[in-house]
C-alpha cells in the first residue's frame, strides 16, 4: 500500500537522469518527441524553440553528431548527453515489453528532441533547472 512516507521517499529518490526518463515517456504519450535525424533537425530549426535535444554518445556517424550540436548550439538549445543509444530508445518507446513489462528488443536511438513538457512536475522541474544552470549535461 502507498502512504505519504512512501511517496515522499519515492520523490527524494528522484535524480536528474529518472527525471529525465521520466519527462521524455510522459512526452513520448503526448507526441511532444522528435525522433530521428529529419525530425530532429526539423524540429531544432522550428520557429518554437524546443526544450532540449537528446544525444548518443555512442552514435557511429560522427557528422550525425557533428550537425545535431551545431544546431542546438545556433538555436540555443540544451543538450543532454547519454551514453547508450539503446537507453534513449527504451526511454520513447522503441522496444518490445514481456509479460512481466521489461523492455525486450530495444532499438537504438541516437537522438531525441524534446518540444514540450507534457506534465508539470517534480521532474520537469528538476530538468529545467539543471538545464538553466547548464547548456551541456551529459548523464553517466
């Protein structure tokens, strides 16, 4: 059973890199993400800045990684560096679930923008702060 004392310790547990999953699956229900290089590109260079920009550190094509920071440093928009490609790719959704709903068959996704916040949150929160302190925050 839940109560106030397991709420609360549940939100002190909350850290940058689970707000940041948490954020990008509520986004990815509301259809705020941008996936994959065209819609990526497109949506950095739209007129409505975006949130952030989620990047791969593990990308094979360094001038896939070359352009997506240019962009995000012209349009002035934050990049959150991950180091798994497979981890942004089971945080949007591309994977399978068992019957137990662990992630089975994780496609690899090298990059993700973020248009909007879908909920207003602890979490969101704590990853607009961080990213009002920092351009550049690369998650480990």
């Amino acid at each position: 059973m839940v109560d106030a004392e397991n709420i609360q310790e549940l939100a002190q547990e909350l850290d940058l890199e689970s707000a940041v999953k948490r954020v990008v699956k509520a986004a990815s229900f509301r259809d705020n993400l941008a996936k994959g290089l065209h819609e990526v590109c497109k949506a950095i260079d739209n007129a409505k800045k975006p949130i952030l920009c989620l990047l791969a550190d593990n990308c094979d094509e360094p001038q896939y990684k070359k352009l997506v920071e240019a962009l995000c440093k012209e349009n002035d928009v934050a990049i959150i560096r991950v180091p798994e490609g497979k981890q942004i790719g089971e945080w949007i959704g591309l994977c399978k679930y068992d019957t137990l709903m662990n992630p089975r068959k994780v496609r690899r996704c090298s990059s993700c923008v973020l248009r909007d916040f879908a909920v207003d949150d602890d979490a969101a929160n704590m990853v607009r702060e961080a990213i009002a302190k920092n351009k550049e925050i690369s998650l480990s």
